[in-house]
C-alpha cells in the first residue's frame, strides 16, 4: 500500500537523533504498512517482525515507539501484548495499538499498565491523526512540506487527539482536586444539628450524599440525545465523555457489569475515539477497569465512587431545579 499523502521530515528525539520504532504485527502486509508509515515519518525501524519475537526475548531493546498490530486475539499474542505492556510501562516508550474489531476487547484487557495509543480498524486519516499525536509528544518531530489542504488537515486531526487529553488532563486537575470545573470531587462540608454548642460538638453529621438517579430517567436521557441523529447530522452533537458517563450511571443503578465494546457503542463515536477517551478517563480517576475474573481476556468499565458521587450530586441539583418549575 502507497502513501503519498502524508510525509514527514525526518523526527528526532531530545538528542537529535531519529526517532527508533519496534513494529510488532501478527500479519506480514501489516508490518510492510507500518514499516513504510515509520520511513515516511523518518523514524529508524530497530526491529520488525511477529509477536513470537517479544516471547522469544529478539527483541532485546524497545524502540522510542513501539506499534503492535494485531488482527486475532489469540493466548500467543496476548502472551505478548502483556509483556509488551510491562517492558514500555518501565522503559518510557509511546505504545501505538492497532486492533481489529474482535481483538478489541481482549487487547484492551491485556493492556493495564502503559498509556495506549489506540487504533481499531484504522483508515488512512486515523492513522495519520495517531502518528501526529505520537508526534506531538516527541522533540523536534515536524512535518515536510505538503499541501496546505493536506498539512492543514493532518494538524486538525493531531489536534483532535491532544486536545482529548489536555482536556480531561485539566479535568482531573479541577475536579479530583476539588478546585472546581466540570465536577468537583470533594466531602460535603460538616453540619451540625440542633442549638446549642455542647450538643453541636456531640452531633456532628454530615450531609447525606443522594442516590444515584432512577436508571430508567438516565436511559431515556440516553434515548433523547440519540434521537437527534435521526434529525442532525450526529457530529454536531458528539461528546463521548458525556455520553460514557451517562451510560455508566445507569448501569451503576441497575447493577449491571458494561464491557468495553458496548461503552464503545454507548459513547456513540468511533471505536479508536471512544477507547482514547475511556483511557484518558480512568487515567483522571473518572472511570475504573475491573477485570473479570472468569476471563482475563476481558475487561469491565466502571464510574470511580467519586464519579459516581459527582453523577448522583449533579442529578440530584437538577431535581432541585425542576421542582422550582413546578
């Protein structure tokens, strides 16, 4: 396959030297893809080859970027991807996951200690919007020239995805410190009951935190905003973030157990968007991976108590507010 619309000038790191990549893939077309997307990118491919060579100990050195490509899930290749996993985790080097829609699941379970860069059944511009992202984070990598059109859009897509963290990055830094913004994750203030100092000190209680709201309100909440797709076009109203707590409310509610694929639907983008944003989010402790103990090949999404606690508080000021309509 032939790229001719994206190139880069040759990327260094802080010492100026070109950017080194591992590229792991279960495919020999994948890992000829990717070998051509790192030379366009200037980086300097250390190793290439299967995922047998990370069992194997081959690979003896990770690159500054390591790619893993992997179609089918199979024990061999998770085998891998876990210690994958571990080695980038110490080593410090950007881990870049492509997946197919059925490894999606048992990929992403596998991955726990290492920050992914996920891409689940890339096109040509997700690619390029991942590798700009990599990019990003890497000293003195710049793009050759190209087309304004081209350049312009490329710049866009990386944008997209920096902007995703930094976003949920200053949400953590507000809410989970208790300085404001979006949510604020914090202990009500104490409250004494009754007059009189003595009994005050005797009876200090704190405010009840309300319950989570009734999940059947939350779902048509849900129902209600995806039925503007039918009217507008869907990209208007896209917010994943939103729509992943919502999803993970009502489930909490109804004690239900949400896999990975299906907050992937429920966050109503594509599955590379949806899975950059879950990370982001269990990274700020808005969301919890539980692993399922019955298969390790798979893992469950869930609100952090402190999420929840924001959900039910918000729910419960809206209640507040509507009652004063009445």
């Amino acid at each position: 396959m032939a790229y001719v619309d994206f190139s880069y000038a040759p990327a260094g790191d802080a010492a100026g030297l070109p950017i080194s990549v591992t590229i792991l893939a279960d495919r020999d077309d994948a890992r000829a893809d990717w070998c051509e997307f790192a030379d366009m990118a200037g980086w300097r491919v250390v190793h290439f080859g299967g995922f047998e060579s990370i069992a194997d100990d081959t690979v003896r050195v990770l690159g500054d970027v390591v790619v893993a490509d992997c179609r089918e899930a199979s024990a061999a290749v998770l085998a891998a991807l876990s210690r994958i996993d571990t080695r980038v985790a110490r080593s410090g080097a950007e881990l870049l996951v492509s997946a197919s829609d059925r490894a999606m699941e048992a990929v992403f379970a596998c991955l726990q200690q290492s920050s992914v860069h996920w891409l689940v059944e890339p096109a040509l511009g997700e690619r390029s919007a991942v590798l700009g992202g990599v990019m990003a984070r890497k000293p003195r990598a710049r793009l050759r020239d190209l087309s304004e059109h081209d350049r312009l859009t490329l710049l866009r897509l990386t944008e997209q995805v920096v902007d995703i963290a930094e976003r949920l990055e200053r949400l953590g830094q507000k809410g989970l410190n208790g300085d404001g913004g979006a949510f604020r994750f914090e202990s009500p203030a104490d409250r004494f009951k009754g007059e009189g100092g003595e009994r005050n000190r005797r009876e200090l209680i704190r405010k009840p935190r309300p319950p989570l709201p009734d999940p059947r309100l939350v779902r048509r909440i849900i129902q209600q905003r995806q039925l503007r797709a039918r009217f507008f076009d869907p990209e208007l109203f896209a917010d994943p973030a939103w729509d992943i707590l919502l999803d993970l409310t009502a489930a909490r509610a109804e004690h239900q157990r949400v896999s990975v694929t299906s907050l992937c639907i429920a966050s109503g983008v594509p599955p590379t968007t949806a899975l950059r944003w879950i990370g982001q989010m269990v990274e700020v402790g808005l969301l919890e991976r539980i692993e399922d103990e019955t298969d390790r090949r798979r893992a469950f999404i869930a609100l952090s108590d402190k999420a929840a606690d924001a959900m039910a508080r918000y729910f419960a000021e809206l209640g507040k507010e509507a009652s004063h309509l009445v």
